[in-house]
C-alpha cells in the first residue's frame, strides 16, 4: 500500500511541474500541493496504528 502511494505522489509531482512549465502556473501550484498532503496522511495513520 505505501509503494503505491508513494508512486502516486511521484506522478503528482510529475504532472504538476509539467503545468507549471507549461505555462499553468497556478494549476501545478495547485496540484503540487496533494503530494504533501499526501504524504502528511500517511504519516498519520501510520502513526495510528
């Protein structure tokens, strides 16, 4: 389970820099605020366990 959303966070960043080279700044911005996010709730649950 952590391999798979570890990869899913790797393409989050993935897409999100491709926006923003691309010329949508505030859509990568955006995006690239779930991989934190992310990461953030599996740090919680975790600790949870």
């Amino acid at each position: 389970m952590n391999c798979i959303l570890l990869l899913v966070v790797l393409s989050i960043i993935v897409v999100a820099e491709v926006l923003f080279l691309s010329g949508k700044r505030l859509d990568g911005i955006f995006i690239a605020l779930w991989a934190p996010t992310i990461l953030g709730f599996m740090n919680y649950f975790k600790e949870k366990k």
